[in-house]
C-alpha cells in the first residue's frame, strides 16, 4: 500500500525558531512536492524535487528551504518563522506512468505564535 | 496564467441527495484531469483521473465528466451520504506532468 507519512500532525512555534518538517515516502517516487493550504486559496506549491539533491522553487518559496538528501525523504524547513506562515502543510509524491497518480501525506498543521 | 475554477464553493443538501461540483480550467496543454476528497485535517485522497481522451470515468457512487474542448469537468455524487461531507478540489496537469495547478475546492456538507 502506498504510504507518505509527514513527522508531526501538529505542531505549535514561537515566530524566529527554525523548523523542520519532514516527509518519508516508500514508493520509490522520483518527484516530491510541498505545498501549503490555506482556506480558500487552495494548495499552494511552495518547492519540489524531481531527484536527489534537485530542487526547483514552486509559486511561493520565500521563507523556505529544501533538503533531498535520500530519495525517500524531502523536508522543508522554515528558517526563521514567521506568524504567516501558520498554515497546513502537505507533501506529496508523484508516480509515473500516463495518470502521474500523485499521492498526498496526512498534513501538518503549523501554527505560528 | 494557467487556472483552475470550482463552483460553488460549498453546498449543503441532504443525505440520500444528489449533487454536482463543476470545474473549469484554462489549463494549456492539458495532460489530466484530477477529482480529490479532501476530510478536514486530513490530506487529499485521488478519486479519479481523467486523461484528454476520456468523458466519464467512476469511483462507486463518485462519477467524473470531462469535456476537453469546453475545458469543463463535473463530479456527480449519487445518493450522498454523511461521509461525503468534505472538500472537493480539482487538480489539472499540463503536459509534462510534474507541476499541478489546483482549485481552491467546494465544501460539501451533508446533513441528515
């Protein structure tokens, strides 16, 4: 069964620290995404990679990094929170083949105080 | 600028009814056409996947249509149930596969 998992359900910092989410996935999948959602603007796409040590900016990286170190993990860290950046956050894979059948993880929830 | 539409936004019937969410997209080129379900707090579960060649694709009582020239797609829940109760969205692929554009979703609540 295809399985992404995120490192926390929920989380709760202070504006400053430097926080890192974290996705494992164990279908092997080339491309990673992170997106953020926000109530009626949808998923956002704030970075992917489509191979180990590859990134590319999505439509709102600023204030994120990425890491891809193993092909099984892509973590996205905030290096400095900030209030606006309480939101969920979704990895996600994509598989290959015609249909690309992406597949999402459970989601962190961040809030920011 | 590559976009994704859905209406309503949300919509409240009664179990047992049926409904239809509408997407419209100016997504170009087009390679697939994405219905997920979405329980709040949870991440999106695909539904269905629709490519340029196909209308109509089903999921049980789940049943997407696509109309590559108007650039439309429909979801038709059949005899909804209080399970049903979550977002919709609708994600479009261009060609090459890799970036998504999404809509922001219709709501669904049913209500017994």
């Amino acid at each position: 069964d295809v399985k992404v998992t995120q490192s926390s359900r929920y989380l709760v910092k202070r504006t400053g620290e430097k926080v890192f989410l974290e996705c494992v996935q164990d279908m092997d999948h080339e491309n990673m995404f992170w997106y953020r959602q926000d109530p009626g603007l949808g998923l956002r796409l704030i970075y992917f990679s489509y191979d180990v040590k590859m990134k590319e900016k999505g439509d709102i990286p600023e204030g994120y990094s990425v890491s891809r170190e193993k092909k099984e993990r892509f973590s996205l860290i905030l290096e400095s929170a900030s209030t606006n950046q309480t939101s969920m956050y979704l990895c996600a894979t994509l598989g290959t083949g015609a249909t690309y059948e992406q597949y999402f993880g459970p989601g962190t929830r961040l809030t920011v105080t | 600028k590559n976009q994704v539409e859905q209406s309503p936004q949300s919509l409240i019937i009664l179990e047992g009814k049926n409904c239809t969410l509408q997407c419209n997209y100016t997504v170009s080129p087009f390679s697939n056409l994405r219905w997920y379900k979405q329980d709040t707090g949870r991440g999106p579960v695909s539904l269905t996947i629709m490519t340029f060649s196909e209308n109509t694709k089903s999921n049980g009582r789940y049943t997407a249509t696509l109309d590559a020239d108007t650039k439309q797609s429909s979801l038709h829940i059949t005899a909804s149930q209080l399970s049903d109760s979550a977002s919709y969205i609708c994600v479009v692929t261009p060609g090459w596969g890799r970036a998504l554009t999404f809509g922001s979703g219709t709501r669904l609540q049913v209500q017994p």
